[in-house]
C-alpha cells in the first residue's frame, strides 16, 4: 500500500491548498505516515466545510469545535483541536484562515489580571510564564474583593487587616515554595494597584513573610561520578542522544538554566573568540566563555544530530516533526529521562546549575566569581555556596562538648 502524502485526493474548499500543505509537511520534517495522517484529515475538515456550506474566511473556533465533536464520534484518532494545529497554522500563514482573536475577559477579575500581566511584562521585563504564574497566585485574593452581583471589584476600602487575614487563611493550605510565591505576587498586585490608582497608597509592606530558612540546606549538585553517569546515558549514535548529550553538557559546565538553555541561537555563539551570548532573566543578555568540550558537544550536534529541517535560529530542536524549537520543559525533560536512565532517581534542571557551581568552587573560583558565572544580582544569591566545602567548614567548626557538657 501507497503512503505517499501527496496522492491524498482532497475535494471541496481545501482542495487548492493541499499541495502546498503536503510540501510544508514534508519541510518540517514529518514521516511519510504522519503526514499521510494530516493529509487525510486535510480531506475530511474539506469535505465537513463543503456539507455545511461554511466559507473559509468565516471559519471560527465554533465550527471548529463542531467538526471535532464529529470526529470524536468517528474515530479515536486526530479528533482534537490539537489535531487541527498544522493545518491551520498553514492556512493562516496564507491568510486563508482568520487568526484566532484574544478572548475577552468574561469578568472584572480577569480583566485586572489581564492589565496586571502585561504591567509584568511590559513594565517589569519579566517572561510571560512568570507572568502567568504571579497572576494565578493573586487570582484568589482579588476574588474575595468581587462584588456580591459580581460585577465590580471593590478595593477602595482595602486595607491591611484584609491583606494579613487572605494570607493567614491561604498561604498554610500550600506547599512552602507556594506560599512564598503567593505573597511575593501578592506585594507585587498591591505595587501595581497602586501605580493605576485603585487603591490609595502602597500596601506591599503589610503583606506577611512566609517563616522560612532559606540557607538552612545544601544545594544538591551531582559528583563526578554521577555526572560522567548521566552522560554516559546518551546514545551519541543517535539523533536524540546527540542533542541530550549536548544539552547536558551546557547545563553541567555552563551552569545555565533550563529557559536560557531553550534560548540558545545559532547567532549566539562566537566560535572564533571562544563565547557565547546567555539571554537570562529579565532580558538580560550577557556573554560567558565557550569551553572547548561544550564547544565540541554543540558542534557535534549541529553537524550530525540537528534535523536539517529544523525551523527557526534556535540550536536545540525538537527530535519529532515539527521540528520546532526546544521548550524549557523539553530540557526538563531531557535531564529527568536521562537521570532515570543513569539510576541516579529524579533530577531536575536546576540541581545541575548547582552541579556546576560546586565545581567552580572546588576548581579554587571565589563567590563573586561564581556568582557572576551562574549571573546573580544578589551576593545574597551566591552565598548558599559557601557551605559546599565541607571539609575547609569542619576546620573552623567549634568542638563538640560531648557528654560533659
């Protein structure tokens, strides 16, 4: 049996478009089989247009969701608006298809939300999955100032004894990293309230702090055992092996983050002098040497395991069509699978910054020295670290008195 994509007959109003759909897969990388499965359902959505005489320029997110009702009835495959996502990202890359326009806020709540995350943004240079996460936070205290009829806010009449009584009864039903988010975002709502003139003067002070003991542990980096383990786990054979083991050796000997990581152009870096550009936190953008055995990862990776179809400046892409750029949970997911592969447990992306840390300090590097590495603000950031060298600690730790004391 034929799968050829290109030998898919679609009839009706997508039929014109469907050549260049089956090229466009065909670009990004997709098998033979996936992209006969996205032809054929180029074909049923044609034929489901044609039937209700529905025009493509009136196409919207209602017809579509009637169409997958349809297909959820039918079948068990390609039944979603998920589904739908490369052939409707192709039709409005024509124009054939209107773009999806933003939702409105169904209430005064989410309307708030909406300006305060594009204060975030805009005015603060914070990410948008920040952004998100600070409004979701706050999302519960703002509902407790929602008129009985629901359609006001009332925060007017705000005042300190509302802000501590919110956190009291909130913030011990959370997880300690939770709550201090929560009242971290909480100040930062009651700062933005203030500069749009809700409320009176600045309540970001009277919000509690979340009783914690933030030095109080160890940052938990890998020896070097465990890392030769972990990428040892890598199939250098491998397109994906290839990338893992790349993305692992920026993470371990560079120290940088799963999203900076995700960031990494082809532009950034600078193979003759020896650096590379990091886009960090708050649109920071700052340049760190290339060591030779990253430099030699990178290189490997780009030559024989990045798809040619790749789209996109980005380094890391994805290994299945679309091949696309990589997300910051897909290296995430890259350090998780390959510590489960290694049998060294769960491991997140963050505890090999800290990997690399530990080895700056016992290479002889200084605080300041790694925190301008790992791009602290705060000295206050880097000073965990002091505690890495246990054995220059136990020389200055005062004796036991023992049992006579």
């Amino acid at each position: 049996m034929s799968i050829d994509p290109f030998r898919v007959r679609v009839q009706g109003p997508l039929g014109p478009f469907a050549a260049g759909f089956a090229r466009e897969l065909t670009r990004q990388g997709y098998t033979q089989i996936s992209a006969l499965g996205q032809m054929r359902q180029l074909a049923r959505l044609s034929r489901w247009l044609a039937l209700e005489g529905i025009d493509l320029k009136d196409l919207g997110a209602s017809d579509l969701d009637r169409f997958v009702r349809t297909r959820r009835a039918a079948c068990r495959q390609l039944r979603s608006i998920k589904a739908l996502q490369p052939i409707l990202s192709h039709l409005r890359a024509l124009g054939v298809v209107q773009q999806p326009s933003p939702r409105a806020p169904d209430n005064p709540v989410d309307d708030l939300l909406q300006r305060y995350r594009r204060y975030l943004t805009v005015e603060r240079g914070l990410g948008k999955a920040t952004a998100i996460g600070y409004a979701d936070c706050v999302r519960p205290f703002l509902r407790q100032r929602l008129s009985p009829d629901g359609l006001a806010l009332e925060l007017a009449g705000l005042a300190t004894t509302d802000i501590v009584a919110f956190v009291v009864a909130h913030c011990p039903r959370l997880g300690r990293g939770t709550a201090s988010l929560t009242v971290t975002a909480l100040r930062s709502l009651l700062g933005f309230l203030h500069v749009e003139g809700l409320i009176g003067h600045s309540l970001a002070a009277c919000v509690p702090s979340v009783a914690g003991r933030r030095l109080s542990g160890l940052p938990r980096g890998l020896d070097s055992d465990q890392i030769e383990r972990l990428l040892a786990s890598c199939d250098c054979g491998t397109s994906l092996g290839c990338r893992d083991f790349a993305v692992l050796t920026v993470l371990v000997r560079l120290g940088l983050r799963a999203g900076e990581v995700a960031r990494l152009k082809l532009d950034d870096v600078d193979w003759r002098a020896g650096e590379i550009l990091v886009r960090g936190k708050g649109s920071c953008i700052e340049q760190l040497p290339l060591p030779a055995d990253v430099g030699e990862a990178v290189a490997a990776y780009l030559r024989h395991g990045r798809p040619r179809t790749a789209q996109g400046r980005t380094i890391f892409v994805r290994v299945k069509a679309p091949h696309g750029a990589l997300s910051s949970s897909g290296v995430s997911q890259i350090v998780a699978a390959a510590g489960r592969r290694a049998g060294l447990g769960q491991i997140c992306a963050h505890r090999l910054r800290h990997t690399a840390a530990s080895a700056m300090l016992r290479a002889g590097a200084s605080l300041p020295e790694v925190g301008q590495v790992l791009r602290h603000r705060r000295t206050l950031t880097t000073a965990i670290y002091a505690k890495v060298d246990r054995e220059a600690l136990r020389t200055i730790a005062r004796p036991w008195p023992g049992e006579a004391a």
